[in-house]
C-alpha cells in the first residue's frame, strides 16, 4: 500500500533538524508533507502565509544542494484546526513529529494520546502517529533559539540552525536595530530591497561581516571610524559595482570610498591598506576560512550564478579561487586563518564539478 506522512508544526521558522525529519519521512513513507498549523493562539514571528513561504524555499534550496540525487518527495501546505482532520483530508497513512529527548517526549505523548482519541472518533485509527528522533547532530537546534540567537546579535551561529534562504529572512528582521545603530534613519525598507533575489550577496552577508566587526570591537579592537566602518559594510554590495555602491551611502565621503573599494578582490589583493580598510577587507573574506559555514557558501555562490551554464561557471569560479589563493592574506587574523582559507578553496576547486 503506498503511504504518505504529514509532518505538522509551528515551524516559525523551519530548520536544519526540521527539513532533516522531512527528508527522512520523505525516505520511509515515499512522500512528507510538512504542514504549517495556523494556530491564533500561539505567538509567533511570521504568519501563515510567510512561514509557508520560507519553508518552501527552504526545501527547495535543501532538494537542490543537500540531497541533490535523492529526489525526496517533500510539500509544504497549511492547515487550520486539527492535524488528524489535515491528515484525512490529505490521503495520509502517517503523522510523523520529531523528537529531541525527554524536553520533548512529555509534550509529544500529550499529544499523541489526543490524537489517537480523536482518530477513534473518525473511525480512522489505521492512520498511525509515528515519533522520529532526531539526528545528533540537530538535536540541539530550536526555532526559538534561532530567533534569540539573532535578537541578541549572534548571526553567525544562526547560521547553524537555519538554512540560508531562512537565514536570510531572518536577518530582514533583526539586522534592522543594527542598521539603526549606524544610522539612526528611516531608510531601512529602501535599503533592504536591494538585496532581494541574491542568494550570497545579501543580508546574511551583511549580518556575517557585522557580527564580526561587533566580536572584534569587544576584544579591544581600535577603529579610525566605527561609525562609517558600519556604513561601509552595509552598503558595499548595494550596487553591480564597489564605485557605484559607495556612491549610495547617505553622505558619503573619501574615508567611505576607500572602505568599500577595499572589498573590490577580484584585481587581486587592493594595495596599501590601512586602518579600517583593512578590517572591512578581512571581513568580506572571512567567510573564506570559515569551515563550519563555508559549504553553504559555496552553494550560495553558486545559486547567485544559477544562469550561468555549468561548465561557464565552473570556468569563471575556477578562475576567481585561483587569484584569491594567490593573493588571500589578512591583516587583522591570525596567520593560520590565511592557510585555512586556501585549503577550503582548493577543496571548493575539486568539487565544483558536483555542484548543479
Ligand atoms: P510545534 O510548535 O508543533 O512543536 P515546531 O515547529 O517547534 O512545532 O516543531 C515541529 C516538530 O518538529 C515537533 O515534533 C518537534 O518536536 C520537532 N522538532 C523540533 N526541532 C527538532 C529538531 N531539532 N530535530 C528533530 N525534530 C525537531
């Protein structure tokens, strides 16, 4: 008999240890669909629709890059009222929940006794209620604390939790109080917008550069200029070009110029840098030496190019590492960050062949 499992939850918003369940419920049952409860009760970030939204962009970014040859049959739909009404009314032969440990076991039996009772009711008790545990290494991650990570600044580490088109959503909301810090304007929605339909060049990137500048500034770090360093690094991608993008900045002067062309890599190292130049250099490329996020970089590099032909873009990437792993130094971390950098490119040269 073919089954079918329905995954319900808040997922406000989806994450790693959620698509995980899906993509194993998608293995054992042939098809998960995840299903985003509306429930008025519960306070929540985004709504409905928006959650619905985020999730599938997230399984599709996660059938693209993650389980690119598993073709796991994964949708994503809303429901109102109760899960097992959802559960008939989409041909279901499985309600799947995940499980973390004994926090959640106490809450996922409540929730199992009401289910099989109100299964007895519809005659339905052939649909079976089925708990997955989660995986070791996502059996720490929460929405909640994705979205505290984030409302306290720590971008980086929610990178952990999410995947990056949800990361990105995530940073349309948060980063915003940052922005505010450097400038203290109503321009927030204009500036944002600039960035919608990039997969890397986005606001996660910006939140990556900012989260540094903050953990280097706690360390004791001396600025020229904290204040235009900040402008700078929101404003350097803005535009198709580092010229153009300083011009944007609200009242721009030589200091901002010299920043935002310090994160022009593809000549080549910039020259003579100095100051707060250099830092905004280092941190545009400390993504380079960063393993725990740099595989997800790399697929986001590549969705960015997604127009450009395979073998086009395995040519033209192929091209930029090299010159970065010629050229790549830091000046504000320590030294084996630079080697780190190089062997995560050359192990990016040696699997670009796989990417889509
Ligand atoms: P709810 O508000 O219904 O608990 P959630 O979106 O928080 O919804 O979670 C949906 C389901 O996913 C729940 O069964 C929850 O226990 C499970 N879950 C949450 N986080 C994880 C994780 N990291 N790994 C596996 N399952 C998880």
């Amino acid at each position: 008999m073919a089954t079918k499992a329905i995954y319900p939850g808040s997922f406000d918003p989806i994450h790693r240890g959620h698509l995980d369940i899906a993509a194993a419920a998608a293995k054992e049952y042939g098809k998960c669909i995840i299903a985003v409860g509306v429930n008025d009760t519960k306070t929540v970030l985004f709504d409905a629709p928006k959650r619905v939204e985020i999730a599938k962009e997230a399984v599709r970014f996660y059938q693209t890059y993650y389980a690119k040859d598993e073709h796991l049959d994964i949708e994503v739909i809303s429901y109102q009222g109760y899960t097992v009404d959802a559960a008939i009314e989409y041909g279901c032969t499985h309600i799947v929940r995940g499980t973390r440990g004994a926090a959640d076991d106490d809450n996922e039996k409540r929730l199992y006794y009401v289910n099989q009772k109100l299964l007895k009711i519809r005659f339905r008790e052939d649909i079976e209620q089925v708990l997955f545990k989660a995986s070791e290494q996502y059996s720490f991650i929460s929405s909640s604390d994705a979205k505290k990570l984030c409302a306290g600044g720590q971008y980086i580490l929610a990178m952990s939790y999410v995947l990056p088109p949800t990361h990105n959503e995530l940073m349309k909301i948060y980063l915003e109080r940052d922005f505010h810090q450097a400038f203290r304007e109503n321009w927030w929605q204009g500036f944002a917008k600039h960035f919608e339909g990039r997969a890397y060049h986005n606001l996660s990137h910006i939140a990556y550069m900012i989260n540094r500048l903050n953990i280097y500034h706690r360390q004791g770090a001396i600025f020229e200029n904290i204040l235009f360093l900040r402008q700078a690094i929101f404003y350097h991608d803005i535009k198709e070009t580092e010229e153009a993008s300083a011009e944007e900045i609200p009242g721009v002067s030589q200091r901002h110029r010299d920043m935002v062309m310090a994160t022009k890599h593809l000549d080549g190292k910039p020259q003579n840098l100095s100051g707060d130049a250099q830092v905004i250099h280092d941190l545009d490329l400390a993504i380079l030496f960063d393993e725990d996020n740099y595989t997800d970089y790399m697929f986001c590099v590549r969705e960015e190019n997604l127009k450009c032909s395979k073998a086009a873009y395995i040519e033209g990437r192929t091209a930029v590492l090299d010159r970065l792993i010629e050229s790549i130094d830091y000046g504000i971390f320590p030294s084996e960050k630079r080697e780190k950098a190089i062997s995560l490119m050359k192990a990016e040269k040696a699997v670009l062949k796989l990417l889509p």
